[in-house]
C-alpha cells in the first residue's frame, strides 16, 4: 500500500508529461526530445552532475570499496544510478527512496554485471562463441534480459567484445576469443537479445559495450596493463564489433582501464569524441569502468580528483563509476570555467534519454515486480535453453580410436577435483546463479542420464590446486577396477576472469601428476576440462586418449557433459581462440601477418634464418576454428561463380559437404579469404564468414557463402578504409588450417 501511494505521488508530480497508457508507448504527450529538454530546463547544475554519478550498493563488490554510504548519497539527491543492487524488493526499495528525495523525481537506473546469465547461467562467453551460433547467444542474452529486469535490473555491463589473443589475460573468459569477425557477430546478437526491438518493454535491459578500447592487448597478458598499439592495429582487429554494436543501437558504452598510446581511455578524447561520438554518431552514453576515473592520477594522467574528473567529462565521459570525482569536484570546475555546461548537458542528456526509453519516467518501478520476479526466474524453458546451449558449447580437442562416445553399460571410472562440483562449474562472473541449487555438476549429470545403479564410481582424486594426496590412492584404486577413466579438471572460478591473468596456464596443482598415475594404469583416459582459458596442454595431448573442452558450462553444465559423454549430443563446437603449445608462443592467433623470412614448416630446406623458434614448433596445438565430432565431414567441389568480380559484383562460393561417419552431427563450415598483395601487408587468413549445418550420416549438403568488394575493405596505406584491385585465395574448410582453396581477382 506505501509503495503505491508514493507511486500515486510520483505520477502526480509529473502528471503534466503524461496521458492515458493506451494512448503513447510512453504515456507523454510530448516525444523523448521535448520532454528531457523541458525536464533538464528544470535542473539546477549540481542536479544535472548528480545524473551522471554511480554508486555501489552493498551487493555484488566487483571492484574496490569506497567507504561511501550509498544510501545517503541518494537521499542527499545526489546519484543517478545504482550498481550491484539486485532482486525486485530491494530495487523498489531504493527507487521509493531515491524518489522521496528527488525534487523531480527522476528515477535511477540500476545496473549489474549480467554477462552469461543471471540466475540461469549459461556457458562462459568464449564457450558461447564456440557454438560459433548467433542465434543461441542472442537466446541466452534474451534469456538473461528476462530474468534480471524482473529482478529491477535495468542495465547490464556487457556484453565484452575485446578481442584477446592472449590466454594468459583472464578476461578471455568473458569474450568471444581472438577473431574480430566472429567477436563481432557475437557482439551483434548480445545487443539484439539484451534490448530486444523495443526497449519500452519491460523485459529489456541496456547493453553495454565494453571495454573501450584495447583493454585485451595488455602488455605481458596482465590485467589493467599499459597498452601500446597501432592506429591501423586498433581500427582492424579492436574496433569493430565496439562499430557494429553502435550500428544495433547498443545504448552504453564502458571505457577500459588500459592506456592507448599514452592517454588513458576513460580520459581518451580521440576514442570517446574523435571516433565514438563524432565519426560514428553514438547517441547513448558513456560510463567509466569501476573507479576508472580516480584511476587517472595513478596512471601519472592527473594531479588530482578534480583533474581526473575535468579531463575525463571533457573527453567524452558520461558517468563516473562508484568513483564519486564527478559528485565532488565537476560543480568546482564548471564554477572555474574548466567543464562548461554544454559538456555536462550533453552528458546529462543522454543518461536521461536511457531512462526516457526504459520508461522509467513512465512508471519507475516498472522493473521491480516481485511477483514477475518469482514467475520469471529459473523458467523450466530457460534451464532447457541453458541445456542446448551447453552443448553446443562442448569442444572435442581429441578423440583417439573413437573412445567417445562411451558405452553406457561399460564400468566408468570418473575422477577429478570437478568431478562433483556444482559451484566453479558456472564460472567467473556468473550474476546470481546458485552455485549449489540449481548449477548441475557432472556426477550428478551421469547419475541422473544413467540412473543412480549406474556403473561408476566417483573420486575427486587430487583439489584443483592444493598439495593434498591423500584421496589420490582410492580414486587410483578405483580406476584399476574400471573399463574407462573419465578426468575432470580445470581451473576454479577465480582463476580465469578479472584479475585472473597468469603466467602458468598448465593444469594447476597435483592434477598433471594424477593424470601420470592415472596413465600407468594402462586404461584408456578421457579427460574432461572445466576452464576459463586456453590451457597448455601438450603433455594431456601426447598421453590422453580424448580431451573435451568444457569450458565453465553453466547451470545444466553436467547434463551436457554427460550427454556428451555418452553419445545422447555429438560434439560440434570450434574453438573462438587458438590453444598454443607452450606460454613461450604467446601472443599466438591464426590470422597473423607473414614476415619477410616466413617458416614453412620441417620441409624448408633453408631453416635457420627464416622466423621461427629453435626449441619448440611455431604452430599451435589447436588452432582457431578446430573442433572434432564423433562422425566425420569431408568438403569437396569448391565452386567460385567467377575467376574475376569488379566492385560492383558479388563473388558465390559453394562447397559440398558430406557426413561420412557414423553419426548425425553438426558442422561449422568456416570461410577465410587471402589479401595476396596490398598496399600495406595483409594477414595470412581472415575469416569472413560461418555456418553451421546438420547433417545425417551419410548426407550431403551444398553450403553458400557470397563475397563482394566491401568484405575485402581495409585500412590502406593512407588509412583509407577500401579495397584493392588484386588476387585472393578464398579456403573453406572446418578450421583456420583448411588447405581447400580457390583463387579469384578483384579487378577495378
């Protein structure tokens, strides 16, 4: 009854703005335009700076703590937006008291690190992109958008479309790996799932791209490092899926941590104004990472808070993080003459634009319905998707003798420090999922696919990183009495994700030494990975007969694996991120640049002098876009429709693929193209596009895919984006190392 008496007092206060709910998508007489200018006429100077000020609650802490006492900040009328509260009671709490103290009653907007989910998880976001499916990550997002908005979630803080190339940076969990076109579609579909085609409704929430720009080229692989790139490196590899997310009409934007060239990108005017805001006309608005902005004076940027602040709102800043530098001092510098009030209009305008289209103005409590809430979480549908989607996630590195799938009735050993847990296995950055409720571990996946009288047994064996071998003994002992030895093993949660960067990426702990026990044994061994990471892996692909990467599979992460494991889903995922034999290779991606004395391999007679190692092969020991099945697909009779296309043609590719195993399955077909001369040097193999096709055993299928001259665009000499006139290779296989190939020119 409170609640909707002070609901009764807000419409009132802004009653003058509104009409009949059946007569405006928005109840305001007046469009989103009229409106904001007629409010933001209204505001007073500090009322305005308050817009774009954040604050934690006392949640989810994703960064360093302030002391702040958020609660008095917003009855003070002095936040715009929310951090890390969560749930519909808590939100509608905070609203009702925001809005008690707001002299116009302007609603926050409240935002949470929705990444891979936020109750129902689904798989980290780099085993996401190995479904190499747009359509699943736009459900899985879709899904995630559900959920969080009846929690009164209004904003999410994804998704991450840094492209990273090096595993030792724990944030490669949260992206889509080293490829910018793929990070780039996956980028799109996050955007469509999170903002649906209307963001009125009140099961979307803002996305948000981040991190911008070049966070994932940390020098060392160390996370918040000092980035140091090309302007040419930055507009090809690491700009464009943050382009394409402005083209779907992402509404936020999140600067990075890292330096580019010497200028912090919270304080970054070539990245925030030259680019974002000018040359490619983004509308939405702009928030620092957490505690970027005071970040500024240890990056040796700033003197001060007041510097930090003056130097990042000028830039192209929006709304300060958790940081408070825009609370305290933006009032002190626009007195000064150092911000003018055009730059915090501006600023003001497009939070208030955000929550104009959430229609917050409408009804600020939209977002916080508890009952909606207790209809919407964990949806029997939602916990399916999450199910599919895991599967399509799964990707088999190894498959010896055809070891998988394992027969259902053959005595299985299972052994692992994972093997039976139920919280890393949704992994870093998981929201709110319940990590021992409703997060599957891969015990009870198998007992609950072959019944509890199945024929296995359960030994954790070693911990994930302790020096404890007391239970090694009895798993061993087990896995003599057993058919098969099924190892899973990994990483925790915290060992991948932010601050998670590392220089050992080899399994941790005792668990390479019992997989060596294991192997005397002499039974055949599968082993199973639950990771945020590529891992080094030479010595597991030399001794294992199967390996399956799980990545961190979310919520029915367990039911997958152990549908995997016994044949009820064939594996079909690739890999979004090259796997390298040893750290001494990093950083290592397929689509490098040839050098002027390229390696050819063990048959290049002249060795020595040519751009390799002495101690260990160049290439990696998965590259990017690989993945096995439990059947086999062949590719043949590549057609190009033409030996030469002009600027104004289309070029048809055509491939036939056939299944010529013994099972259905699923193949990605993958399209590369080869720059064979420019202006400046292109690399070795692009990927330019992808489908995944089913096919039964036997069955062939005719896959097309069309190029014209804007797929062959790039940065010239001049820092012209366009094509060349000249000669490309077109490969089309199941990986980046296809040799399957056809020759075509680009005439002018």
């Amino acid at each position: 009854m409170k609640n909707t008496l002070l609901l009764l007092i807000a419409f009132t206060t802004i009653s003058s703005f509104a009409q009949n709910k059946k007569e405006s998508k928005h109840t305001f007489f007046k469009s989103k335009a009229e409106f904001v200018s007629e409010l933001m006429s209204k505001m007073t100077v500090d009322e305005k700076i308050y817009q774009l000020v954040q604050f934690t609650s006392d949640g989810s802490i994703t960064g360093p703590k302030t002391g702040d006492n958020f609660i008095t900040r917003i009855q003070q009328g002095k936040v715009g937006s929310i951090l890390n509260a969560t749930g519909a009671k808590e939100t509608r709490e905070i609203q009702r008291i925001n809005l008690e103290n707001s002299r116009l009653k302007i609603p926050l907007l409240f935002g949470h690190d929705v990444i891979h989910g936020y109750k129902t998880i689904f798989p980290i976001n780099l085993g996401m992109a190995s479904s190499f499916d747009t359509k699943a990550v736009e459900l899985a997002a879709r899904i995630a958008a559900n959920e969080a908005s009846s929690a009164g979630v209004h904003w999410t803080f994804a998704p991450m479309v840094d492209i990273a190339r090096d595993p030792r940076w724990g944030r490669v969990s949260e992206g889509s790996g080293e490829d910018t076109y793929l990070g780039t579609q996956m980028a799109i579909a996050n955007v469509k799932g999170f903002q649906g085609d209307d963001l009125s409704k009140n099961n979307t929430i803002l996305a948000c791209a981040k991190h911008f720009a070049g966070y994932a080229a940390a020098e060392a692989g160390r996370d918040y490092n000092t980035v140091d790139m090309s302007e040419r490196a930055l507009r090809e590899t690491y700009l464009p899926p943050f382009k394409a997310m402005v083209q779907s009409g992402v509404k936020t934007f999140m600067t990075s941590f890292n330096e580019i060239s010497g200028i912090p990108s919270t304080a970054n005017n070539f990245l925030l104004r030259d680019i974002l805001k000018e040359e490619w006309k983004f509308d939405g608005f702009v928030v620092s990472d957490y505690t970027g902005v005071n970040e500024l004076i240890a990056h040796g940027f700033a003197k001060d808070d007041q510097e930090a602040a003056q130097l990042s709102i000028n830039a192209g800043l929006d709304m300060d993080m958790v940081g408070a530098t825009f609370m305290n001092t933006l009032k002190k510098s626009y007195d000064e003459g150092k911000v003018s009030i055009e730059v915090i209009n501006d600023a003001c305008k497009r939070v208030l634009d955000a929550k104009f289209d959430l229609g917050l103005f409408e009804d600020p409590y939209r977002y916080s319905d508890e009952k909606r809430e207790n209809e919407t979480i964990y949806k029997p549908e939602f916990l399916d998707a999450a199910l599919a989607i895991a599967n399509k996630s799964l990707v088999l590195l190894k498959n010896n003798n055809s070891i998988l799938p394992l027969n259902k009735n053959q005595k299985t050993a299972f052994v692992g420090p994972l093997v039976s847990d139920d919280k890393n296995i949704i992994g870093s950055w998981a929201a709110l999922g319940d990590r021992s409720g409703y997060a599957t571990s891969v015990k009870e996946g198998v007992l609950k696919l072959l019944g509890t009288t199945a024929n296995c047994t359960f030994d954790e064996g070693v911990d994930i990183q302790s020096t404890n071998r007391s239970l090694m003994q009895k798993a061993i002992d087990n896995a003599k009495n057993a058919d098969v030895i099924v190892a899973v093993m990994g990483e925790s949660e915290n060992m991948s994700g932010e601050a998670g960067s590392k220089t050992n990426i080899d399994l941790p702990g005792l668990q390479k030494e019992f997989l060596a026990e294991l192997k005397k044994i002499g039974k055949p061994i599968v082993l199973v990975l639950l990771n945020g990471r590529p891992l080094t892996l030479s010595w597991e692909n030399d001794n294992m007969d199967a390996i399956l990467e799980a990545w961190w599979p979310g919520t029915r992460g367990g039911d997958a694996i152990a549908q995997t494991l016994f044949g009820d889903n064939n594996p079909n995922g690739k890999l979004p991120i090259t796997f390298p034999r040893n750290v001494g290779q990093i950083p290592i991606y397929y689509n490098h640049k040839n050098t002027g004395r390229p390696y050819l391999g063990v048959s290049d007679p002249e060795q020595k002098y040519k751009s390799r190692y002495t101690d260990s092969d160049i290439s990696p020991l998965f590259p990017f876009g690989f993945g096995l099945s439990y059947t086999t697909f062949t590719y043949s009779d590549l057609k190009l429709s033409a030996d030469k296309i002009n600027r104004n043609e289309t070029l048809k590719i055509e491939v036939e693929i056939t299944n010529t195993g013994d099972f259905d399955g699923s193949e990605v077909a993958q399209l590369y193209i080869k720059d064979l001369v420019g202006s400046v040097t292109r690399p070795v193999k692009e990927l330019k596009g992808f489908e995944k096709i089913f096919l039964k055993k036997g069955e062939k299928k005719v896959v097309s895919f069309q190029i014209s001259a804007d797929d062959l665009k790039f940065f010239d000499k001049n820092m012209n984006f366009n094509f060349e006139a000249g000669t490309f290779e077109i490969f089309i296989g199941g990986n980046s190392d296809t040799q399957n190939k056809k020759t075509f020119e680009l005439i002018d």
